[in-house]
C-alpha cells in the first residue's frame, strides 16, 4: 500500500486499483477548514486524472467521526468578506468527491453531520456500521445545508423524507438511518467493508464501470426517452473498446480478463 499527502489534512491511498481517500484530521473530528476543503479538491482532482483508479473509498482517521462537517470555529472568525471568498474552495471540496468518475463509496464511522454527511451524499454508495450517527443539521445554525445536501439528500430518499430530515435537523442512528436509505449497507467495521466491496467492483471493467456510473448520473432526472438516449451514448462508448473486447474473449475462454482500462 502507499500513500500520498495533500496537505497536512488529506491523504490517498492505493490498494491496487481501489484508491481510499482518507480524512485525516481526528483531533477536530475531521471537521473540514479551509485548508482541509482545498486538500479534498486537490486529492479529488489528482483521482479523477488517474485511469488506473477503478474505485475510490472515502474514508476517516480517528474513532469518533467521519467528518462533522464544516470547521465552525474557523467560521465563527471569519467576516462576511472571507466567508464569501472561503465558498469557492468549500464547494470545490463537495464537486470534488460528487464529479470523480468512477464509481465512489463513503464509509461512515461515528458521526457524518452537515457537511460530513453531504461527503458521504456525493458518493455512489455509502456504506456505515453501528457507530454511526448522520444527519444535516444546518438550519439549527442559521444556514442550510450547502455541500449538495439539498439535492442530494431528496435524489436519495425522496423529497418529503427529505424535507422532514432537514427541517428538524434531527441526527439518525445506524439502524433508523438504513431503513429510511440513508446508508445502503450496515456492516461490523465500516473501512473494512467499505473496502472489500469496492474491490469487488474494481473487479470489473473500468472503462465499463465509468460509462456505467456516467449514464446514470446523466440520466438521473431525465424522462424515460431522454434517458434511454443517455444510456445509448454511454453504450457507443465503450461497444468497441478494448474493455469490451477482452471482456468477451475472456468469457468464451473461461478465463478472468486482463482489462486494458481502454
């Protein structure tokens, strides 16, 4: 395994073709700075220009949370001119881990509040495990959630559980947040899990696996027929790929494929 910095606050990660972007800021439970935000971009920048990279696990150091959102005491600082100008960087830490292309998993331990918890959104899955407590609780502070969770958050569980959620404010446990699909997946040790099926989708064909991921993301929304035609482009782009090529040659030579990612 090696590992790459950004920042005092970020690190990657790699597992073979599983890249674990790590949140590594436990004495402040991985509540995200300035400085932190502009790491997450970086890393996710960097990810996205990777095509060895066929999954990427967000994950966190420390045993009480994975991130509790938004550094409010760097915030309580700031006057209206810096609060302004610190707003591209934060947005850039949420779009960051939200446009990777490949598909992403969030594993949440202990606490995923606020913007913590809109990292987690802007994965494809989230995986979580018994300590975890998730909830956006933004507008008991005067704000609203402004990491995607108000578009995130409906997409998932649908807008009046949505509404409630973020209305009250209210946190969830493991157990209430899995039935009402906040999380996908409650397992014993949340990295452990959240790695082990990732590496089962780096399994399967990375040009395939991004085409997938980029037909639903664009198709979400989308009328049926709109949709389908978005599932048609994705298709075109990789019927005739190297991919798809060594797919079908390894499955009538009953062999594992050897994806060239082309």
């Amino acid at each position: 395994m090696s590992e790459q910095r950004f920042g005092e606050f970020v690190a990657v990660r790699r597992h073979e073709h599983v890249a674990e972007l790590v949140l590594d800021r436990p004495k402040a439970m991985n509540a995200v700075s300035t400085e932190m935000a502009r790491s997450i971009g970086a890393a996710c920048a960097a990810l996205a220009e990777d095509p060895s990279v066929r999954v990427t696990v967000l994950t966190s150091s420390g045993d009480r949370a994975f991130c509790v959102g938004a550094d409010l005491k760097e915030r309580n600082s700031f006057t209206d001119a810096e609060l302004v100008r610190q707003r591209p960087v934060a947005r850039g830490a949420y779009t960051g881990v939200l446009e990777l292309p490949m598909p992403t998993i969030a594993a949440v331990h202990g606490f995923a509040l606020g913007g913590g918890f809109e990292l987690a959104l802007a994965c494809d899955l989230i995986v979580a495990d018994a300590t975890a407590v998730v909830g956006l609780p933004e507008v008991s502070v005067g704000v609203i959630p402004g990491g995607g969770g108000t578009q995130l958050l409906p997409r998932r569980v649908g807008a009046a559980r949505a509404a409630e959620l973020v209305f009250t404010a209210r946190r969830l446990e493991a157990a209430e947040a899995e039935s009402l699909g906040l999380v996908d997946r409650l397992v014993d040790d949340a990295r452990e899990g959240a790695l082990e099926l990732a590496a089962r989708i780096a399994a399967n064909s990375p040009v395939g696996l991004r085409a997938a991921k980029r037909a639903m993301r664009l198709g979400q929304g989308l009328d049926l027929r709109a949709g389908l035609e978005v599932e048609d482009a994705a298709w075109r782009s990789v019927a005739f790929s190297g991919d798809r090529a060594e797919g079908v040659a390894a499955f009538n030579e009953k062999r594992k494929p050897e994806w060239p990612g082309e």
